[in-house]
C-alpha cells in the first residue's frame, strides 16, 4: 500500500546486536498525517535503512510505500504497518529541477582559446 503525507513524529529509536551476530539492527515508529479530508494520523513501524532515510525530515511531505500484517497475541490480534519505502518529493524535486533547467551561461573565459 502507499500513502502520501506529512512526516510529523519520530519515536522510539531502538537498536541493538542481531542474535545470530551477523550485525546490527534499528528500528523506529513514524507517525504519518494524510493528506485527506480528516487529516488521519498512520503509525507505521520502519527498520534497517529507512532508520537512517527519516532523521531529520520531521514536517516534511513523505511517499511511503508499506505492508500490512497481522499477528495474534494472548488471543488478541494486532496490525504492523512496515515500511518497506520513503520518498521526500520536497526535499529532492527542487534540486533535480534546478538541475534538469539549469542553462550553460557563456562567458567570455569558457568561449576563448587557448591559442
């Protein structure tokens, strides 16, 4: 599933050694606000990488591609959210169209031979 919103909270940093010791792991919780009518608030749960791909970019618009799972605990069931991809459109589509529209400005140094 996707959605698309503003990035407003980042919670409960976590990391640690992996059982196996193969390395380590990391974890945090995103509170996500649609862009709908109702302005819902989405908790999705993000590992690994997209750690590393949210600091800093609280308040920013966010593409976040995620899955849904459901697990049964004491006879009860609950939904995990995971990220599985983040795109901040704001934060790189200004550079990439300055970029893309940037004009070569001649100037007399860059058009004059050397000889």
């Amino acid at each position: 599933m996707q959605i698309t919103g503003r990035l407003i909270s980042i919670t409960n940093y976590r990391s640690g050694a992996k059982k196996d010791g193969s390395g380590d792991w990391k974890s945090c919780e995103l509170v996500v606000e649609q862009n709908n009518e109702y302005k819902d608030k989405i908790l999705l749960k993000a590992m690994g990488r997209a750690v590393d791909d949210v600091k800093g970019k609280e308040n920013n618009e966010v593409v976040v591609e995620f899955s849904i799972k459901a697990h049964e605990y004491n006879g009860k069931w609950y939904n995990d959210l995971t990220v599985r991809s983040l795109n901040f459109p704001a934060l790189y589509s200004d550079e990439r169209e300055v970029d893309m529209n940037q004009e070569a400005e001649e100037t007399p140094e860059t058009n004059s031979l050397p000889f």
